[in-house]
C-alpha cells in the first residue's frame, strides 16, 4: 500500500485505532527516528555494589542523521529539543519523561500527527471527542482502515518467511513500510540481520523515495534490534 510509506507509525496508529493511548504513540515515534538514524541507542552496564549484580542501562544520543534530518515534524520535537540544545547522551527513561511532558497532553499530540501526516481528510474530531483526547474516522478513513488491517495482517503472516527464503521481497515490503514494520505483531526483527542490504541494492532497482535514505540505518544500526521489545515496557 503506498501510503505505509508515506505516512508515520503515530499516524498509521491512529487509522487503525480510535482508541490508540499516549504511550503507544509515543513509543512508535521514538522507535521511528531511531529507525531513522535520527537517535541512536547504547548501552552501558552498571553494577549495582549491594545486589553485586550489573543492570543494563539504555542511552539515547544523537544518530548519524541527526544533523541532516531536517526540518523535523513538529510532534518528533518532543523527544528531539533536548538534543538541539547541546549533543548529550540521556536515559531513555529520562527521555521518556520529558517526551510526556513536552507533548502537553494526547489532544495535541495527536493533532500535531494528524496534521503533521496530512491524514486530515480519513479523521474527525467533534468537540467532546477534542476534549477527552479521542477521535473518529471519516467514511473515507473507515475503507483506509479495513485495507490498512488486511494488507499489515497479510505482511504480518509472511514477513519472517521472506526474511528466510525471499530477501528481495523481503526488502521490497521494508521500503514500503518503512517505519510502520514497528507495527508487525509477529515479526522478528533479529531475522533483518540476515538481509545482505548492500548487495541487494545493488542487483536488483528498487523504487524508493528520497526519505528512505534514512530508513537505511535500521541495517546499519542495529542495536535498536535488542532494544525493541524491552521499549514496550519501559513506556
């Protein structure tokens, strides 16, 4: 579907859930930049004197696309600010913590998306459903909606056979949904490392649009790949 590729996990959230929470949209959109190489991840181990144990401790810094990502959208501001003030290296704790704050509640946050995304005309939002952070989908919005679940459940069911067995489609179906892969229930993302990315470019021509570059760096940066599962729960 074209537009997995030109739409966000935040927003593609929002078209297939009503119902989509705060954290769940916050967690997409810190996912997606890492995916980007617009943030990166690192670990650091820290040992604990009276447990005699060590914990691993997640930091979030700038990615090697930080200074070419630009402009920004507006809601990927609230996890970026901190690192246009100076080049710092924060939990993703922390992180999280100023992101809830800076988004000033799931009313704006999802309107920054909507508008952000240009998905204005699949979404309605009456007053009280402004009010208590909500929103409905046009009939046009309701269609999208239904092909947005087949053809993610149809990818969902075949993605880690491609990954094993066609790693051209297996590409083709990650250049389309860039991003929204975070959306894949099923999927293991370990199975991405099998993909030989540079030679895969290289003997086949894939279509793409100029944002992909950016996207490149799930193959390149792969700690994201350890990190995904553990995110879930640190929202």
């Amino acid at each position: 579907m074209n537009i997995l590729s030109k739409i966000s996990p935040p927003a593609t959230l929002l078209l297939l859930s009503t119902s989509a929470r705060m954290r769940s949209l916050l967690k997409l959109t810190l996912m997606d930049l890492v995916l980007k190489g617009v943030l990166k991840l690192e670990i650091k181990h820290q040992e604990l004197e009276q447990a005699r144990r060590k914990i691993a401790v997640w930091y979030v810094c700038q990615g090697r696309n930080f200074e070419r990502y630009r402009p920004p959208k507006p809601y990927e501001l609230i996890f970026l600010q901190p690192f246009y003030e100076e080049p710092i290296r924060v939990t993703f704790r922390d992180l999280v913590r100023v992101a809830f704050r800076n988004a000033r509640g799931i009313d704006l946050f999802k309107r920054s998306v909507i508008k952000s995304e240009g998905i204005e005309q699949y979404v309605t939002r009456s007053f009280w459903k402004k009010l208590y952070g909500g929103h409905s989908l046009t009939k046009e919005g309701i269609g999208l909606q239904k092909q947005l679940i087949s053809h993610l459940a149809d990818v969902d069911r075949n993605m880690n056979h491609f990954f094993q067995t066609d790693p051209k489609s297996a590409l083709h179906l990650l250049i389309n949904l860039r991003g929204n892969i975070l959306l894949l229930k099923n999927v293991q993302f370990k199975l991405i490392e099998s993909l030989d990315y540079q030679q895969l470019v290289q003997q086949y021509q894939f279509d793409y649009s100029a944002d992909w570059k950016f996207y490149e760096s799930m193959f390149f940066e792969k700690m994201w790949l350890d990190f995904f599962d553990l995110s879930i729960t640190e929202f």
